[in-house]
C-alpha cells in the first residue's frame, strides 16, 4: 500500500490515500481503474482526469522497459 501512497503523493494528490487502502487497490490493480471506479471512489473530476493519464503512462514505462530488457526475437537465450 506505501507504493501507492508514494505514486499519489508523486502526482499531488496524497488526499486520496487513504480512500485507495480503503478500496484495496494496489499497483497492479490501477491499469483496470476506470472513471467510473475513481468517481466512486470520491476522486473529483479533474483529479480523475491526472490519474488516469498517470495510470497510462506507468503503462507506457512499464512497456519500455520490459521491451529493452527483453533479448532480440523476443525470448530468452536458451542453452539448447
């Protein structure tokens, strides 16, 4: 739950914290937050907004840094 707490109070919106333990929702659960889910949540409208476009760049970081790591055809090496 910290890991979130730090992405909130990264984004400026350390307020909701408390209202996303509540809700459970962990780092891996944010890429299926919708609107609808944050509006429930009490999250205002513009702060739903700056979320969700955060929520799709941790999606684009997360792509860059998997497809660096990955070797070239897109496995592994194997010894055989």
């Amino acid at each position: 739950m910290q890991q979130i707490a730090d992405w909130l109070k990264k984004l400026g919106m350390s307020e909701y914290a408390e209202r996303f333990v509540e809700n459970r929702i962990v780092l891996s659960v944010l890429p299926d937050l919708t609107d609808q889910d944050l509006e429930k949540m009490g999250v205002l409208l513009g702060d739903r907004r700056k979320m969700l476009r955060a929520i799709r760049d941790l999606g684009t970081t997360s792509l860059a840094v998997t497809a660096s790591s990955t070797p070239r055809g897109g496995r592994a090496n194997s010894a055989s």
